[in-house]
C-alpha cells in the first residue's frame, strides 16, 4: 500500500545477547516503533546495544492482542515502521505474532521478517536425533484430557517431537512421555545460550532419573520417533 509503513518481524537472542544479526539491530535502531510482547526484556535489549527506548516501546502480548492490533494497523497506516519481537528468539513460535502478521497481510501492508536466534532451531540442531522431519508441540496441556490426546498423538506420530517445557513440569512430562510413549530416546536442553547452558542425550528413563531432583531454568525436550 503506497505510503504506508513496514511490518518487521524480529528475531532477538535467547540468552547470549551477542547473537543478535546485524540486521536486526538497524531495524531496531530505525523503526517508529516496537511491539514488544515483553517491554522489560526489550528494554533491556534496547539499553545494552545503547538503542532509543522511551516513546518506541508499546507491548503486545496474548490478552492484549486485539485492541493493539488497530493501533498498530493504524501507525503503519500512516507511514510509520513497526518492528514485532517477541521475550526472546523468533516471534510467532508460542506466542500471538501470528495475530498481527495476518492482520497487516489482510490490510495490505508489506511485512518482512529479520531471521535469526530460535530456540526451536537451535535445539534441534545439537539434539543428535534425526531432524529431516518434526512436530512441534510447544508446551503441552494442562487439562488432563487435552494432555493425554497429545501425548497419544506424539506415540504414533512417528517423526521427532520438540516440546517446549517450564522446570516445575518437566519431570511430569518426562515420566508421562516414558509411560505413554516408552523409553525413547531424548535429548533435554537447559537455558540454551546462557551460562548454564546444558544439553543431556539419553533415554527418557535416564534423564527422568536425572532430572529428579530440582532444577531451574527453560527447558526444550527433544523426542525421537520409534525406531
């Protein structure tokens, strides 16, 4: 649409703020404004790489999606840049990018996205499984039914499954992965990028044993389909 802004979809480190692109660090530093689904963690962002935060920062999170969504339409309507992030990584995995990015393509608006870190991508490529083919679950459910036919549908799924988890549920999902789907094998990764960064590949039995006791940190659990 002639006159109108651009919709970014930024990618931003998940820990290790130096493996943020170029890239995206011009389009932070030039857009009229940035749709942060967490506002804390983007000015942190913003203050390390010694970028303009007052008066550019507005959030844009699951629960506020809707009313943001028209004021947001309505800045790159009138010719201003507007660049999506999301907490960490790549916006739209886990999260209501996806909303906004629909709702600009709708009105007409270019949307281009800035790739980099993804904690997903990242994860599955030091899980030493296969990788050719996966699903994605994010977090599994909580209510029990809906929590029972996913994990029946990774059973029989057949490719690599990635399951985001947070340390106060990952040893349930670890021993209901164990019972339901039997002792695969798995690879966990902790805090990836950071400086308690871990990453343990073995079956579902040893490192439910391993994780027993507690522990702390994001958690990304990658299962590997019956062989």
């Amino acid at each position: 649409m002639e006159n109108a802004g651009t919709l970014y979809v930024v990618a931003t480190p998940i820990g290790n703020l130096e493996d943020i692109t170029l890239r995206a660090l011009k389009v932070l530093e030039t857009v009229d404004l940035i749709a942060a689904e967490d506002t804390r963690e983007a000015q942190k962002l913003l203050f390390h790489f010694q970028l303009k935060a007052k008066g550019r920062l507005v959030s844009y999170y699951r629960d506020n999606e809707n009313r943001r969504i028209k004021m947001l339409l309505e800045q790159i309507q009138s010719g201003k840049n507007v660049a999506l992030v999301s907490s960490r990584g790549t916006p739209g995995i886990s999260d209501p990018a996806y909303l906004l990015v629909r709702a600009a393509f709708q009105a007409g608006f270019r949307v281009t996205p800035v790739p980099g870190p993804s904690s997903l991508i990242a994860s599955l490529s030091v899980s030493g499984v296969p990788t050719d083919r996966f699903s994605f679950f994010g977090f599994l459910p909580r209510k029990p039914s809906k929590r029972r036919k996913v994990l029946e549908e990774i059973k029989s799924s057949g490719i690599t499954a990635v399951i985001y988890e947070s340390p106060y549920r990952l040893l349930k999902t670890l021993k209901d992965l164990l019972e339901t789907a039997g002792n695969r094998e798995v690879t966990v990764c902790r805090e990836l990028t950071k400086k308690f960064e871990e990453i343990k590949l073995g079956t579902l039995s040893e490192l439910t044993e391993y994780f027993s006791g507690k522990v702390k940190g994001e958690f990304i659990i990658i299962l590997r389909a019956n062989q």
